[in-house]
C-alpha cells in the first residue's frame, strides 16, 4: 500500500512508477483509493477512476486540493530515477509532485483549521470531453462544494491565480480555381488570406489588471489550410485564430471581440473555455497568499479552475515542478520545492 503519511518525495516517486498514461489511470486509482480508505477521518467517495476524499469536521470554511492522476505518454521515463535535489520521471512535474503534496497531507491533516477536500481525477491531458473534473461537476456537484479550490499544477512553488480563457475560430476565404499558368483566370484564395493576417499583425493586445496580476491577452493565426496542387489556383483557404482572452470577458464577449476584429468575414467558432477569476479578495484566498508570502501572478493558460470558479469557488493554481518541464524527456521536480510546498500548505490549513 502506498505510505501517504511518509516522506512526500518518496510518495512522489512511488506514484510515478505507477504508469498512469490518460485512459489507463485504474491502477493508481486502485492504490490511492485504497490508501484513502484506511484513512478513518477522511469520507471517501468513487466514480470510476475519480476520487474525492473529505472530512466531515463542522468548521466554518472548506478548502478543496485537486490534482490529475495522468500523464502524457511515456518518454523512455520510467521508472524514476534521483540525481541529487533532482526526481526524474514521467509525471514528476506534471503533477505527480503535487498529487503526493496532496495525499500527504490527506494523512497527516486530521484536525485541520478548515474541512478539507481532496480530489483527484482522471483524464486531463486529452479531449476536455473526457476530463474526470468535468465529470465530477456534471454528476457530483456537492462533493465539490469549498470556499476555496487549490490545484495542484506545476507553478515552481508560486501562487498563480485564475486562469486566462481560450477560443479558436476559423475564417473561410473563397476564390476561384484555375490552372496556375493561366492564373489571371482564377482568384486565389490563400492570397486572399493577406487582409486577414496584416489585421492579426495591426492587432494590439491588452494587459488587464485583475486583483494585482496582470493578464495578458493574445490573438494570433495558429494555423492555414488551403490549396490543391502545384499548378492550381486554390480556390478555398482556411486561417485558424486563437484568441487567449482575460477572464474578465465572457466567452460570448470574446467571441464577440473577435468578429468585431475580423468583421466582414465569416467567423466560426470551433472551440470555447472561459476563464477564472482571480478571486483574491476571498477571505480563504487571501489567507493562503499571506501564508505563501509571495505576490500571485496570474496564469497564463488555461487550467481545470476555471471548472471551479464557473461554480463560484474562488481558484488557484499552487503545486511544486516547473511548468516548463511538463511532457518533457528530461521531466523532473526539484525534491526542495515538495518539501517546501508541503510546509507551506501545512501551515496554512493547520
């Protein structure tokens, strides 16, 4: 059985040498629900491979730590492997280093300051339909239920707070076809495309103060698709645009921006996230930023507390491993940021 009251680093590379590439979680789901159940303070809850493990002490304030139980696949990784301060593997960043942070204290927090809430999940790293979090929210809204939500994503030991949202959209440009050596016959669709792209180069980007973090939005091309062969003039052409946008706009309102950007086109919208607020002016948020002692910063990105902060839950990002390593080869966490992580987040739900 995995030992969560003991030394987190070593939790860490015990859960590691689990492979638990997404859709194949059921193993390590078995042994951390089975470490939970021994656990006579904490209530634990199943379905499938997500696991929500609570305790049900009457206090005032619930703090929810939600962490994946997934990896990208594996890179020649595995099994982990120490070098100093230094835990390689497939997962240590990216979050299995926060998943230990998490279950260690699942353990050892028996008489916490606040009721706690441990979540894990499967799923995160693919198709957003798939994710375990989304699941939860969708079938088992009361076992998510906190004043503040904690996840555990890499962050290099720094409050990142709320998440930026994400949209793409396609605009389809038309033109007509013809043999390339009599082009003056055709309109090519992929020269229509330069009105499109010098908007994109003329675009100015704000920077949006929430809270003290700055979000800073960004639209840009991600992708063209268009022509035939190599003596045709195409007559269809496709620019793909993502637009990260601050979470103080809707979805609706983004969306809404970019055509406003691109009007006179059509504009068709093939995938949507909104954002998470900040939400530090919280009394549980501002409690664990004092106890961190660090200034947050926003996140750039989009991560799972956008999921809680569309219930109310105010949400942050917080976890040991540089974010940089994530689905790396050479993935790994510095042991010093486990270690001060766990202190950190002892000392504030204590």
């Amino acid at each position: 059985m995995l030992d969560l009251a003991g030394d987190p680093v070593a939790l860490t590379a015990a859960l590691v040498d689990v492979e638990s590439v997404s859709g194949d979680e059921a193993r390590l789901a078995d042994q951390v629900h089975d470490a939970l159940l021994a656990l006579p303070h904490l209530v634990v809850d199943r379905d499938g491979n997500n696991l929500v493990a609570r305790t049900d002490l009457r206090r005032d304030r619930r703090v929810l730590l939600a962490g994946h139980l997934d990896t990208v696949p594996v890179a020649d990784n595995l099994p982990s492997r120490r070098d100093g301060d230094l835990l390689f593997g497939c997962g240590t960043s990216d979050m299995k280093s926060g998943d230990a942070v998490l279950l260690h204290l699942a353990a050892s927090l028996s008489d916490p300051s606040y009721d706690l809430t441990f979540v894990l999940y499967d799923n995160e790293e693919v198709a957003a339909e798939k994710n375990g979090l989304k699941r939860l929210v969708e079938d088992h809204r009361d076992w998510l239920d906190a004043d503040l939500a904690i996840l555990m994503e890499p962050t290099n030991g720094q409050v990142e707070a709320g998440c930026q949202g994400t949209l793409r959209v396609e605009i389809p440009l038309t033109g007509r076809r013809a043999h390339s050596a009599r082009s003056w016959l055709g309109v090519n669709a992929i020269h229509a495309a330069a009105p499109v792209l010098q908007r994109l180069q003329d675009y100015r980007a704000r920077d949006v103060d929430i809270d003290g973090c700055v979000y800073r939005e960004g639209l840009q091309a991600v992708r063209i698709d268009g022509g035939h062969a190599g003596n045709v003039v195409p007559d269809s052409c496709t620019v793909t645009v993502n637009f990260r946008f601050a979470p103080d706009r809707s979805e609706e309102q983004a969306l809404q921006h970019v055509r406003d950007v691109f009007a006179g086109y059509d504009v068709l919208l093939t995938d949507s996230s909104g954002g998470a607020l900040p939400g530090l002016t919280q009394p549980a948020a501002a409690h664990f930023v004092q106890a961190v002692g660090e200034q947050p910063v926003a996140k750039y990105g989009w991560t799972d507390v956008a999921r809680f902060s569309a219930l109310g839950i105010p949400a942050l990002n917080y976890g040991p491993g540089d974010p940089n390593l994530a689905h790396t080869r050479e993935e790994h966490v510095d042991v010093r940021q486990i270690t001060r992580a766990t202190t950190l987040l002892r000392g504030y739900l204590a």
